[in-house]
C-alpha cells in the first residue's frame, strides 16, 4: 500500500516561504491528503473527475487565486505555485482543472474582458458556481494554433461561430467557454455560454492518461453568441498565447507535485522491499536512481519559486516560463518513470501512486505547448532564429 506522503527540501526552500506561504500549501496538502488521495485511484480507474470537490475547492479560495479583485484570492504566485503543487500531488487531473479554470479562462476574462464581463463571470467563477473551459485546439491545429479555421461572423446583435475544438479541458461540464475562433482572418476571443443554441459538447472517452479529467470536444454549429460577449481585447494570436503563458508557469509547478509524490513513494518503498535479503534502498543501482531523482526534483524546486519570484516582478519574459515548463515536465516524467520502476511490478498497479502519475504526465508533456515546441521557443530566443517551419 502507498505510504504517507514525505516531501523532499534537500535545499532548504521552506525557509524562504513565508508563513501565509506554508500555511496555503499546508491546508491544500491537508485538503489533498482527506479528499483526494482516498478516492482518486478509483476515479481514475472510473475514468471520473471528482466533480464533488469543486464547492470545497473553490471554498479554500484556489480558483483564479492569483487574481486581484472580483472575489479573488489575490495570491502571489509562489503561494499559487504551492497551490498547484500540491494538488498535482493529489493527481494532474485535479490541477488540469485548477489550471484552466483560474490561468486560462479567469485570466482571459481578466485581462481580455471588458470591466462589465470580468464583474459578470469572475465572482461566479470563483465561487465554483460556473466552470469554465478554453477552447484553443482544434482536430488539424495542436501546436499551430495560428492555423485554426473556426469562423466567426458579425451578424447584427450576434456573431455567428462554426467550427470544432478539440481535446477541452472541462468542456462537458462547462458553464462557458473561451472560444478562439477568426474573424475575418484574424484571431478573437469569445465568451460561449452553455445552452447558446448552435454549441454542444461531446466527452472524449478511452484516454490512459488524465482519466480523472474531463476532455471533451466542441461544436459550434452556426452558434448565435451575443456581441457584447466577444471579449474586446482577445485580438490575435499573441492575446490567446498570452493566456497559456499563465497556465504554464502553473504546470512548472504542478509537475513538481507529481515527481514529489513519485520520489516520496518511491523512497519509502526501497526502505521496505526486501530483495537479496536487504532492503533494496541498499542496493547502489537503486540509490542512483533516487539520488537522480532528488537532484532533479530540487533543481525544479529552485526554478519554480525563481520563475514565480520573477513573475511578482513582472519580470518572467514567456520564454522563461518556457524553459520552466518544459524542464519541470520532463523531469517530473523521468522521475515517474524511475520511480515505476524502483517499485518493480507493483508499479504498475493502481494501489500505488507512480502509474497514474506517470501516465497522467504524458499528457502535461503535450499540452500546453509540446515539449518539442518550447524547445523551440528557446531555441529562437537564443539564436534570434524562428525553426518552427
Ligand atoms: C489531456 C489534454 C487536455 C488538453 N486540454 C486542452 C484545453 O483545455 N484547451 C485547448 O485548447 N487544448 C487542450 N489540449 C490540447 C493540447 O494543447 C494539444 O494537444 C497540443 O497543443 C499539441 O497539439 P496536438 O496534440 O495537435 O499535436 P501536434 O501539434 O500534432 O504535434 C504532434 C507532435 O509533432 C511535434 N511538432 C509539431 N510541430 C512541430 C514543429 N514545428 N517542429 C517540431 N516538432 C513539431 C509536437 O512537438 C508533437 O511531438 C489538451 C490536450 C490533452 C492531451
């Protein structure tokens, strides 16, 4: 059985949290501990997201908690991190949830909506009272998304939107979307409400990974949406990604929730597992693995809280989240991986917690942005040389 949870700090980092620092993580990793770990193996396995903890979630104040005003928490971003973190700890489809409904849509609404959209949906979004979903990808334009080829056209009083989103967050359960879609040519952001005639959803099943999650298409079919819903600074491109560079900075530090609760399991395991007549925690092959393991997961402790130091500064340029993404999610899969494989065959079973993580981080790897394509984004920002074509 899956041991209590021992959270590595090699470097000490509790020491540069403040209080109120500690004290979120401590009550999101309480909430964790009697909440989720208890049930998640189970959703996961039903292929279920636990919708019953969103009133509970949303109580403890984490959604868009890192937006000022309109019933936000008003977190700085190492306190949102932890959030995060700790929540990844429980399971990536927990966080996944966070994620899109706080950085993607509250944050569009934020700072891409009028003053009379952002008081209409962001209270209510914060309560958990609406659930929100960011339609961005479509079935032919993943990492393209500049290509996309829903369509929206003015019509008196309305805009007429006609396409299909793809791989959505959230989108069954969703009381609205953010909905990018190209008016004449160019990319805008829109604000679709559940029941809008034209627009339905169907769930995407049969997924091994973020089973705990609802994906879902979108279909907008001729969708009559009220003008004074487009939001009147989604315009271009640049405005949609700068949704995603908020949600990434977050998945800098989920990940890091999923590698700790991967190495805790892991560690604890080779304490006990006897093979060879001592536990296998004395073997050296096994003490690489962990010592790898710790080093890895410590460097990305440094990062994440640098990374969101630098974003309360207004420093964080996108390509520095970039790089903390694509880190943090590639280390967290290899120490899943390592952690798998430290605990042999029961690794693969669902009583413990590194199968589900590790499958879970194969989607972080590809959403928000490949790891190929972040290493692309550095790869121009170091040489001034775009080689996405
Ligand atoms: C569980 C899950 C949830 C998601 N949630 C959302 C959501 O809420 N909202 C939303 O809008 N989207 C969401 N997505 C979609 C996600 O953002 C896309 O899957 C992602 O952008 C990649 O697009 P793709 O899957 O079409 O892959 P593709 O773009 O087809 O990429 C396939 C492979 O080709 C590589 N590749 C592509 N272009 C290049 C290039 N120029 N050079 C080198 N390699 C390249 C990629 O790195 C990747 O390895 C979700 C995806 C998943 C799996």
């Amino acid at each position: 059985m899956s041991s209590p949870f021992e959270p590595p700090d090699y470097y000490l980092l509790d020491d540069v949290l403040t209080e109120e620092e500690k004290l979120i993580r401590k009550s999101v990793r309480d909430f964790v501990d009697a909440r989720v770990i208890p049930i998640i193996a189970s959703c996961f396995r039903e292929e279920r997201f636990p919708a019953e903890l969103v009133p509970e979630i949303a109580a403890m104040g984490l959604l868009g908690a890192n937006i000022d005003g309109y019933g936000c928490a008003g977190l700085g971003n190492v306190a949102y991190g932890l959030v995060l973190q700790e929540l990844e700890r429980g399971d990536s489809g927990l966080r996944s949830f966070v994620s899109v409904q706080g950085a993607l849509v509250m944050s569009a609404i934020h700072e891409l909506g009028s003053e009379e959209q952002k008081e209409r949906w962001l209270p209510r979004l914060a309560r958990g009272e609406l659930i929100g979903c960011f339609g961005l990808t479509e079935p032919d334009f993943g990492s393209n998304p500049g290509g996309l080829q829903t369509q929206a056209r003015r019509d008196g009083k309305h805009y007429v939107l006609a396409g299909n989103k793809m791989w959505i967050t959230n989108g069954s359960i969703a009381d609205l979307a953010v909905v990018w879609a190209k008016e004449s040519g160019r990319i805008a952001g829109f604000v679709v409400e559940k029941g809008t005639p034209g627009y339905s959803t169907s769930l995407q099943k049969g997924k091994w990974s973020l089973r705990a999650s609802v994906t879902s298409e979108l279909h907008l079919q001729d969708c009559r949406v009220p003008a004074e819903n487009r939001l009147p600074k989604a315009e271009g491109l640049k405005a949609a990604l700068s949704c995603l560079n908020h949600a990434r900075a977050g998945i800098a530090w989920g990940a890091l929730g999923g590698a700790m609760a991967c190495y805790s399991e892991a560690l604890q395991y080779a304490k006990t597992r006897i093979q060879f007549g001592k536990p296998i925690a004395g073997f050296q092959l096994v003490q690489a693995k962990l010592a790898d393991m710790l080093t890895e997961i410590t460097k990305g402790q440094l990062l994440a809280h640098r990374l969101a130091v630098l974003r309360d500064q207004g420093k964080a340029r996108p390509e520095v989240v970039s790089l903390a993404k694509r880190n943090n999610v590639a280390m967290a899969l290899e120490v899943a991986r390592s952690a798998r494989d430290i605990l042999g065959a029961n690794g693969i079973t669902d009583e413990y917690c590194v199968g589900r993580h590790m499958a879970n981080l194969e989607s972080v790897k590809t959403y928000e942005g490949t790891h190929d394509i972040h290493t692309l984004i550095l790869g121009q920002d170091i040489t001034g040389i775009a080689a996405f074509t």
